[in-house]
C-alpha cells in the first residue's frame, strides 16, 4: 500500500549527526529499501522494479555509478544488487505519487522555493506541462502543443543558434540522449553540456584549487 506524500515539511535545523554504524548495507539497508519502495511504488512495482536494478537483463542505478562485477567470478550478480539510496531514487522515479494542477493551484512559486529538496521530491511526479507566466505568482498547466509552439517560438527568435544551451540529465537514458543532441545540433548548435559538465566541473575547479593550496 503506497502512502500519501508528506504535507509537512523537515527541519533541517534539527538534524542531529549520530554515532557512526559499523556497517552499509545487508539486511537492515534491504529492508529499509524495501518500506521506501512500498511508500511510493506499492508492493507489487517493489518487488518488480528492485528485482531488475544494476541487473543485466534489468536497467542501471539513476542515483550513482554501481560497480561491475569481476569477470574472475563470472560476473555474477547478486539479488539485491544496490544500495539503500540507489533504491530510494528508483522509488521517487518510478513513484506512484502524481502533483497536477490542484498542486500547482495551492502553492505559489514563493512557498516551493523555501521548501527542502526533499519534501519536493516526495510529492511525486508531474502529469502534464506547466508554464509560469511573466509576473505569474503559480505555475499553469499547458498544452504539449502549446509548450513546443512556447519553446519553438524562444528558439526562433535567436540571431544565432548558440544563443541557446540546452541540458540533459544524467537520468535520461542513452536513446533519449542521442536524439536530443540530433535535434540540438540540427538546430546549429553544439551547445550540449551534460550533466557530467554543469555538475563536476565546479566540483573539479574547487578540488583544484585545493589540492593546489596544499601542495603549496
């Protein structure tokens, strides 16, 4: 049985840091995976979904980069073959938690923007396109047709392609990718910085900086 998301949001100033546990995963993390799973997918969808994850017949983890097998051992793979945050973000991917417009309708752009990633992840996934207007305090639902025509209309009006910036997440999938970037450079521009790119070249530059000073 799924469970309805959260209306209250965390406190983060409440957070306590507590003495480190001596262990990352067995059954206490299988368990824990399993419960967030039935919140938001059901039983059912658990159970078929978590089966197939970092599987090779199944698909890879959206949360991080899980190892290969050895191929000394054949490459076998376990059952249970993720960590307890590669299954929490499976459960918000494949959520059965829907937002539509009576969300949108009930919360200004003001009140989401003080609410926690994670009570924003909670609420589940959108049903359809919304746009926010100029000086609109809500988002609105629109049309497919109405958001290309809004989007093609942004696109024509550059002097020049690479005006534009488009970005992908590393949650899309290698199809999904590849016709995306047709399109872009299609367009007339190569633009196409990935996740990788908008992500870690901060991450890079500061760890640079760094290690650089310590070295000094």
């Amino acid at each position: 049985m799924t469970r309805n998301a959260p209306q209250d949001d965390i406190d983060e100033s409440r957070i306590q840091v507590g003495k480190p546990k001596g262990w990352a995963a067995g059954i206490p993390g299988v368990a824990t995976s399993l419960v967030r799973g039935v919140e938001q997918m059901g039983t059912g969808r658990t159970i078929r979904t978590l089966r197939l994850l970092n599987q090779r017949e199944g698909f890879d983890c959206p949360g991080c980069a899980w190892p290969e097998p050895q191929q000394a051992d054949g490459g076998h793979r376990h059952v249970a073959e993720f960590c307890e945050n590669g299954a929490k973000a499976v459960a918000e991917e494949a959520t059965k938690r829907r937002v539509g417009r009576d969300f949108f309708a009930k919360h200004t752009i003001e009140e989401l923007r003080g609410k926690t990633d994670y009570w924003l992840g909670q609420q589940g996934r959108i049903t359809e396109p919304f746009v926010l207007r100029d000086g609109a305090t809500h988002y609105e639902p629109i049309s497919w047709d109405g958001a290309f025509d809004l989007i093609a209309g942004e696109m024509k009006a550059l002097e020049d392609p690479n005006e534009a910036i488009f970005y992908t997440s590393g949650r899309t999938s290698n199809e999904a990718a590849f016709a995306y970037q047709l399109m872009v450079r299609s367009f007339g521009t190569n633009n196409l910085p990935d996740c990788s790119n908008m992500c870690h070249e901060s991450s890079g530059a500061a760890l640079t900086e760094t290690t650089s000073a310590r070295a000094r």
